[in-house]
C-alpha cells in the first residue's frame, strides 16, 4: 500500500497498530504481539476493562445498558453500544487476550440475563446476531457454548443462511444475520477446532452470500441496499461488502483455500473508494451511544476502513 498511508496506520492506537504490523507492515511476530500485549493497559482497550461492573458486565445489561426502554434523544434511531456484548466483541477483536478478563465468563453465568425472557447470558436467545457473537465471545472466555452451537445448525435456513425474524416466521435468509452468523462461527472454529457440522453450517451461510455476488438480489439481481457498500466502522451488527469481504478473507486463510471470483465486484466497489492518497473515508456512523468514539466522524478518512480495505485488496491482488 502507499508509504504514508502504512506509516499514518501505525501511528494508531495499540488495537489497531498490531494488526497493521502483522497484516500490512509484514512486521515479525515478536513485533506485532508485544503492541497486542499493550492492547490491555493502554488506549482504547484499557479504557473499556476499566468500565467493567463488579458482575462482570458492562452498563449493567447484556445487549442493552439497563433501563434502556428505546432510542433516546442522543441516540436517533440508532441503540446504545455499551452493554457487555458489544464490549466483549470490542475486546476481543481488538485482540485482548482472553486471560486479561479473569473469571468474567463465570461472572456472566451467574448475573448476567438476556432482555429476552430473562435467558442465561451464555445460553443466547433467539436472534441469530446475538447469538453469533455469543458463540465467539463464548469461545474467546472459555464458556460453554456448545448449545448455542447446535442453535445454529438448528435454525439455519433452506437458502442457507439465517435471519434474525425466524421468530417471526420469516423463512428466507438475511445479509446482516447471515454474515454475522458466519463471523460468530468463524471465531468459534478457529478458538475450539468446531465440527464438521458446523463447519459446513458456516460454508453454506458463505455460499449463500457469494451466490449473490455479496451485494445482490438473487432474485431480481438488484443491488439488495444501499448500505451494502456503505463505509462505516465500527461495524456493529450491519451488513456491508467490506465487512463480508473481510470475513471471507479470514475464512479463505484459515481454510487454505483461494479467494472466491464471485468476490470480484464487492472488491472492485472497495477500490474504488480508495482515494489517491490510499486511504478510506468514513462515509457514516451508525447512530448510538459509544462509551467513546475509536474511529472519526463521517467524511474523515477513516484508520480503520483503511486497514480492513487495504488489507482485502492485499488478499485479492497477493491471489491474483
């Protein structure tokens, strides 16, 4: 990638810094993991732990701060991004090592309960977002969440995929649900090893994004939304071209297979966002509060999109 734009990237905060020297910078591994050890005691990650509750949560709930009842002012239409599972999936995609959290799995088990009928935290519930980033947080702290595993064998759908409103009786596959729930599977696969039924679980969730080319319609071949090429980071719960293509290339690596031609035009859509100076603009932010913000505002290139899309183009273009 550009000179600059690498040099920019490493001088970010640890959570981001290590993987730019492992992933972009060919850093050696004592490198990379001696900034990862600093994710826990300095920047973004030690101001997270450091608002951990005594029960081993965050905002005193587990998808939501407790009390939350709806978007408040501040909010928009957006939710709140503070409460512990969305804390534990900063974590541990910032690369905290797990030993760093303690006995917070235990903590979890025995305070923690879903908004959803009051269910044990690492049981999960009925939402298919929810429970893919149980299952990896799970996998990450040493819980057991081997039933939520068989839940996604269980209710995976006939196209593929799964869809968070299989509740309310939808029977067709959805974009967020389906890449969220393969990313859950991912992280769980590689922390356990996984199973074979799992394993072609989450290859049939990627077949059915890759069958759409990751931004269409199968039906009618339409661009499915808008904010399927949207740039925006964090990431949260919504679907986008970058963020498939950044699991598909993790998969890719960890499976030791190549990237997939259906691939080609959400790449192209990734270039040609890039400007010349080699970096990535935030083109939004999802609406909610953050305990704190780790990436600019809308229409500021943004550190992380730069990462996540340079390091796709570099697992394209190395394949091509």
């Amino acid at each position: 990638m550009d000179p600059a734009a690498l040099t920019w990237l490493l001088d970010t905060d640890p959570a981001l810094r290590w993987q730019v020297e492992r992933d972009l910078a060919d850093a050696p591994e004592d490198v990379w993991r001696a900034t990862r050890a600093r994710v826990a005691t300095e920047g973004f990650g030690a101001r997270l732990l450091a608002l951990q509750d005594d029960d081993g949560q965050w905002a005193g709930g587990a998808y939501f701060p407790v009390g939350f009842t709806g978007p408040e002012p501040a909010d928009g239409d957006g939710q709140p991004w503070t409460a512990t599972t969305w804390s534990l999936n900063d974590l541990r995609e910032w690369g905290v090592d797990a030993s760093v959290l303690g006995d917070t799995a235990e903590r979890l088990a025995r305070s923690s309960r879903w908004e959803y009928d009051d269910l044990p935290y690492w049981d999960g519930e009925v939402d298919a977002c929810i429970n893919a980033y149980t299952l990896a947080n799970g996998a990450w702290l040493g819980a057991d969440v081997s039933g939520l595993g068989r839940w996604f064998v269980e209710h995976r759908q006939p196209d593929g995929g799964w869809n968070c409103e299989w509740v309310e009786g939808s029977t067709r596959s959805s974009f967020h649900s389906t890449l969220n729930a393969v990313r859950g599977l991912l992280w769980h696969e590689v922390a356990t090893g996984g199973s074979d039924e799992l394993r072609a679980a989450r290859h049939a969730g990627e077949e059915y994004l890759l069958e759409r080319r990751l931004l269409h319609r199968l039906s009618t071949g339409d661009l499915v939304g808008p904010w399927a090429t949207h740039l925006a980071y964090p990431f949260r719960w919504v679907y986008s071209a970058l963020k498939a293509l950044d699991h598909l290339r993790a998969a890719s690596l960890h499976d030791g297979t190549p990237p997939d031609p259906r691939c080609a035009e959400a790449v192209e859509s990734v270039r040609a966002a890039r400007r010349p100076d080699g970096t990535w603009v935030q083109e939004r932010r999802h609406a909610g509060r953050a305990w704190f913000e780790v990436d600019v505002p809308p229409g500021e290139p943004s550190p992380w999109l730069t990462f996540h899309a340079a390091r796709v183009l570099r697992w394209w273009d190395d394949a091509a």
